[in-house]
C-alpha cells in the first residue's frame, strides 16, 4: 500500500525531488502527517468583478476573498479514512491575513480508476475537481486540474467554463534555501486570473497515531460521488 499520491503518479512518482517525495508521500501507509509553516509573499485577485464570487467563497472556506503580501501561512496535510472508508488528505491552508484569519479547505481522495485525485473544496464538499500531477524535469511538481462538478443533494452537475476556472499548482524544492517553494494560478478562460498565491514553508512531520486529526480538519459534510 501507497499514498494516493504516488499511485496516481506511477514511476513518474520517482522523478520528484526527494524532498517532495516525502511531503507527497504522507498516508495511512506511512502513519506520517505533514504541516507546512511558512509566508505567502503575495495572495492576489484578478479584477473586481470576482470580488462578489471570491467572498461567496469564503463563506465555505473556497478561495480567500483578501489579497495581501507577506502574509503568514499554513498547509496542514493529514491522512484519514472519511465516512466511506476512502483514504483522505486533508490539504487545509490557512492565511493570517490582518484582523482575520482565512481557510481554503480542500481534501483529496483517489479517483476509481487510479488515474486522477479528486479534490473536494470547502467545508461541504459541494464543489470536485479532478486534478492530476506531473513530475517535472527539474523534480518539481505540476498539479493541474481538469473538470469541476457541483453537488448538492440529486443534483450533479458540470461546471460550465464560463463560470468555472483551471487550477495550475507548481510546487518545488529550494535545496539552498532549505524551503519548498508554491505558486497557485486560478484562471478563467473567457476573464482570465482570478486568483492565486506564491511563497514559501518549511514542513514538519508527526506521527498520526499520537497526533490524530485535530478537530475541524474534516468537512462538515462528505460527498460520496467521484
């Protein structure tokens, strides 16, 4: 047994930098959690007509509807087994933005075919995504997403391109300076960025067997649909 991680990427999986073969490698297998302390040295926005969306967002912890420089961040990357015994990482970020801290919450599970992750944003899962990785030729790491589907009780359905957007993570290791290195693109087709991040953190590791999953990790609600 594997993280969902490298079963997704295969041999590809070995081309990562080491340091990120661990980070990618927190899971149930490996009774490893990972937490990522660093700064964003910047969160933007695109214009002002995705003010309205981003704040909606926010209300279930999707997107962050501030922008700001320099601002304190934290990844916290632990594995679990969700209420349909699926292997979970949760993958919540956290930005210390002034007066306000604010949550993106996404937690990830594999696919049924092995070939994607899905990615179920917020505290409700209403929102999936399909994401896949790719080891790149200097050991870094690209994660792009593919389609987004919304979910609420019968109701299952395709986000249309003009409202949805693709995701573009990028995420390395700087070996100088001792830090992995994130950059977060969301792109509209048709209005173009409307959000992002870059910046830096250093990454622990716990034991999940002492450490458990701290209380509001998990979502509120758990979407079985892949």
């Amino acid at each position: 047994m594997t993280s969902i991680f490298r079963t997704v990427m295969g041999t590809d999986f070995d081309r990562l930098h080491p340091q990120l073969q661990r980070r990618f490698s927190v899971g149930l297998a490996s009774g490893e959690a990972c937490t990522g302390r660093g700064v964003m040295d910047r969160v933007w926005h695109g214009g002002a007509f995705v003010k309205p969306f981003l704040a909606l967002g926010g209300t279930r912890n999707i997107l962050v509807p501030r922008a700001g420089r320099r601002i304190p961040f934290t990844i916290e990357n632990v594995p679990y087994a969700d209420t349909f015994g699926r292997e979970t990482v949760t993958f919540v970020r956290t930005f210390d933005l002034p007066g306000r801290s604010r949550r993106f919450d996404a937690q990830m599970v594999l696919g049924p075919e092995g070939d994607r992750i899905v990615d179920y944003l917020g505290t409700h899962q209403h929102l999936a995504s399909d994401l896949y990785f790719r080891a790149e030729s200097d050991g870094s790491l690209l994660i792009r997403s593919g389609e987004h589907r919304f979910r609420e009780g019968v109701v299952d359905v395709r986000v249309p391109e003009l409202i949805g957007a693709t995701a573009e993570v990028r995420e390395s290791y700087d070996e100088t300076a001792g830090r992995f290195r994130v950059r977060v693109r969301v792109v509209n087709r048709y209005f173009g960025p409307l959000f992002g991040y870059e910046g830096c953190f250093t990454a622990t590791y716990t034991d999940i067997a002492s450490c458990g999953l701290r209380p509001g990790l998990r979502p509120v609600r758990e979407e079985s649909r892949a």
